[in-house]
C-alpha cells in the first residue's frame, strides 16, 4: 500500500495546530517544578519514564537533603542512585546528574544562573557537552530552567507531525525542530505551551493507536481523515 504523500505545512498550518489545541485543552503552566534546579533534575530523571515517578525520585533527593548541584556531586554515585530509583535507569542517570553538577561547580564555580545566563547558542552547546544529556533534555533546559525559546522535540511531537501528514526534510532531531521555528516567532512562551499541548494531546487522544472520534484536530488531519479512520 503506498503511503499518502505529505504536505509541507505553511505558518498559518502550525499556528492553527497551536489553536486547536490550546481550544481544546487550555493553559497547561507547564514545567512542573518549583524552579531552576527542579526543572533540570526533572527533565533528567524523566527519560524514558512517567512524571509520576520522577516525582518520587525527586521527594527522596529533598528528603535526603540532596537539593542542590553541590549536594548532588559530594554525594557518593550509587547512594544518588538508590534515591533516584523510581525513575528508572537509575544508574545512568545518577552518573548524568553528577556530570551536570559537575559542570555547575566546576565550570561555573556553583552558580547555576551564571550558566543559564549564557546566549541560547552557548547555552546549547554546553549542555550537550554533558554525558548523557541529549537534545529533547538539553531543550527542557533551555526552555524550561533558562526561560530561552528552544522547541522541544519528543516522541509525542513527532507522532502528531507523522499523523497529520506534514512533510519533514529528514528524521533528525533537528529536521523536525525546523518545522516549528522557521514558522512560529522566537517567543519562549509559545514554545512552552506548545510543547506542553502536544504532550497532552499525545497523552490522551494521539496515543499509539489514535482515538480519532475524540481528535480536535480532525479537520486538517490526514490519517484521521483516511478511510479507514473515518465512520
């Protein structure tokens, strides 16, 4: 069976995206955390994982008193594993926190803001110096902790453009990245919500096998107007 053909989408596709789904699900005040180190913790901890979990991990580092980048490093890598067990993978995760935090402490002698401080570019660039830190994370950073615009991109973004039927020039990270920011401003804000309604989208209606009789976004989708989608 052939595949339908894709459309390369314009602006106004991607900002009626954006529509659709804020109508259908409203503000989602996303990152979930209390600040900076939150947000960085949390978005390492959340690979390959759910929040619910991350949320326990994160519960056992405050109550261990292991709440900061410098608590973080002078803590012994397989006790900051046992605290972070929930997450998952939880020993390479331990060894990602303890590489970041050693780029906090040692790099920018224990200031966090001086590194978030740093052009977007820069930015960037240094956090995925960090073992283990890949795009999607190291956007969540920029994003989320530094408040700069940097589109995420997840396995949830790339299931909504496939199904809509967007064409992308190549699979990579950054191929799919351009789709948003070459149509949408460079505004934080917008990123953020963004990012956050597609992940609720994905969650609930856009799962794995799509509940296509709830979809929002029926009218401008191509595999939810296919055949055998539709009646």
């Amino acid at each position: 069976m052939t595949s339908p053909s894709r459309n390369s989408p314009t602006a106004t596709d991607v900002r009626s995206l954006y529509e659709g789904l804020f109508a259908a699900y409203g503000p989602q005040y996303w990152w979930p955390g209390d600040g900076p180190f939150d947000v960085i913790v949390g978005a390492i901890l959340t690979q390959n994982t759910n929040w619910s979990n991350v949320e326990k991990a994160l519960e056992s580092l405050r109550l261990a008193g292991v709440w900061s980048f410098g608590a973080i490093r002078r803590t012994k890598r397989k006790e900051l594993a046992m605290l972070i067990q929930s997450s998952g993978y939880f020993n390479q995760k331990a060894r990602k926190l303890h590489e970041f935090a050693t780029l906090v402490e040692i790099d920018f002698h224990g200031s966090l803001d001086q590194l978030l401080d740093l052009p977007k570019s820069d930015l960037r660039a240094r956090l995925l110096g960090v073992w283990g830190i890949g795009e999607e994370t190291a956007d969540d950073v920029v994003l989320y902790a530094a408040g700069k615009p940097s589109f995420v991109i997840d396995a949830y973004t790339r299931r909504i453009v496939d199904r809509l039927g967007w064409r992308v020039d190549g699979e990579r990270y950054t191929d799919y990245q351009s789709l948003f920011t070459e149509r949408l401003p460079p505004d934080a804000a917008l990123y953020n919500e963004f990012h956050a309604l597609l992940d609720v989208h994905a969650s609930r209606v856009c799962r794995p096998t799509p509940m296509c009789e709830e979809c929002s976004l029926l009218v401008m989708c191509q595999t939810g107007s296919s055949p055998s989608h539709s009646g």
